[in-house]
C-alpha cells in the first residue's frame, strides 16, 4: 500500500489567447505549486481487475484517475488497484485538484511498471487526463501555454512573497466560465483599492513584465457574484495584488515579506467567517 500527497496550483495572471477549432481555449499563465490544500491518494495492487475507486466525494465516472488508468493499461497490460482519493483540494476551485490526483497516479504506475515510459511518453499520457496534468509532473514553478500542456520551468522575480489564499465553499464549473468569457460578458466594475501586480517573469533566460491579471475573473465574478463580495473583503493597503486561480472560486492576496501580521489579521477574520484559508511563503527567503 502506497499513500501519496497531491499538493495544488494556483495561478499567478492568466490570459486567453485563443480558441482551436475542438473548442479548447489556448491560454498563458505561470502556475505555481502549493503544499496545501492538498489531496491523499492510498493505492493497493487489487487482486480485482481494473480500478477500483473510492472517494470522499462524489467523482463522476470518467474522472481523471480512471483515464490515466485506461491511457496506461492501453501501452502495458495493469494489475487490478484499488485507490482511496482523500479531497481536501474543493472541487471547482480552480487549484488543479483532479489533475494533481491524476499526475500523482500516473507517477506512481510508471515506477510499479519499472520507468517504461520516456518523459515525452509521460507527457503525452497525462495530457490525454487532462490539459493541466502535466504541469503536476514536474510540480514546479512554471510558465505554461496551449491548452495548458506547454510547461516551461520559470521563475518570477521578485520573490519571496506572502501568499493568503482563500477557498470558499463555492464549485464554479470550468466550461461555464469559459463560456462566460466567450460571450464577451463586460468586464464587472470593482471599487478597489489595489493596483495589478506586475511582477518580473524570468523566462528563458529573458526578463519579461508579467501581470496577474486574469481574464477569466470578471466572468467568474458575473457568474458568481458572491465572490465581488468576498474579494473586497481581501482588499487592504498592505495588499501588493489580489487575483483569483484558474477560473475560480478560489482568490488570493499577495503580501511583502514584512507583512506576516496584516496578512494573519485577514486571515484571522476570513476563517471566523468559516472560510478555508492558507498562508505560505512563495519562494525560498535569502
């Protein structure tokens, strides 16, 4: 029995920057990983063929483990497993739970198989999971473009900063952002005080602006007014820029270094709210 840690993403700016003629959008964003929240996967070698899956919440039935499964055992021949999937990642928050989980599979059939596969073979099996799969193969700070299948490992500067992210109860489905998007909903006019963040993005070996600006948020906003609320909320004069992962719900506000206090006072009123709250260091302190 194996039990393995899936951490989460968020993303740092992200921009459409077109739509293929299957209907995915093509984006570029820098994704960067996180510890927590994170999911649990325990997976058993089952004398039961194919995948035996139990989980802490409903999954739909093509979910992203039993793909990788499928991908796999259509190159090498499994064994029956049976995996217990422990969700702590909220589902429809925009953190990359499902393609965490599915990476994380897809890492662990590779070494039980002996390594058959080359990393370009890797690539192409978490790819047919899921289009940010395999930004979780490597786990590691990165630009990535295309459909979210084009990693490029990449460094924003400057770094470190506080990060405080927030996780509400709230599931907003994917596509119906995208669709949001493509209706050319007006952008939501927010009273706020903070400025985008316009960060420095080191990116093959060239230093590029890099905003956190998403272009997804002002349709998650539309979609799910309950979030203008709780981003005000986060608003505040120590805050250096405040952006929402992926296509939400969940939002983030980024602090200097020297900000532990302000940034535990936030979080200390979010959490009486009874929201889910996290706080890191992004990046390693000199």
């Amino acid at each position: 029995m194996t039990t393995i840690s899936c951490g989460a993403k968020i993303n740092l700016g992200l921009r459409i920057t077109g739509k293929r003629e299957d209907g995915y959008h093509t984006i570029d964003s820098f994704f960067y990983p996180l510890p927590h929240p994170c999911d649990t996967l325990t997976i058993a070698e089952s004398t039961t063929p194919g995948l035996s899956l139990r989980s802490t919440i409903a999954l739909p039935e093509d979910n992203t483990l039993r793909r990788i499964y499928q991908a796999v055992s259509q190159k090498i021949p499994l064994p029956g497993f049976h995996i217990t999937l422990t969700k702590s990642i909220p589902v429809g928050s925009g953190l990359g739970g499902a393609s965490s989980d599915a990476a994380a599979f897809l890492r662990y059939l590779d070494s039980f198989l002996g390594h058959p596969f080359s990393e370009h073979e890797i690539t192409e099996l978490a790819t047919r999971a899921g289009a940010d799969v395999p930004f979780f193969l490597t786990n590691k700070p990165a630009r990535v473009q295309g459909i979210g299948d084009e990693c490029t490992l990449a460094t924003l500067t400057p770094l470190p900063l506080r990060l405080l992210l927030v996780s509400p109860p709230i599931f907003l489905a994917t596509p119906k952002v995208y669709a949001q998007f493509d209706a050319k909903t007006p952008a939501i006019t927010l009273t706020k005080q903070d400025i985008p963040l316009t960060l420095r993005l080191l990116h093959n070996q060239a230093c590029i602006p890099w905003s956190i600006e998403n272009d997804l948020e002002a349709p998650a906003l539309t979609l799910c007014p309950e979030l203008v609320t709780l981003r005000k909320s986060l608003e505040s004069p120590r805050v250096l820029g405040l952006g929402m992962s992926g296509s939400g719900s969940s939002l983030y506000a980024l602090y200097g270094m020297e900000d532990a206090a302000a940034l535990q006072t936030s979080k200390a009123s979010l959490e009486a709210r009874g929201l889910r709250c996290f706080s890191m260091v992004l990046g390693s302190p000199d």
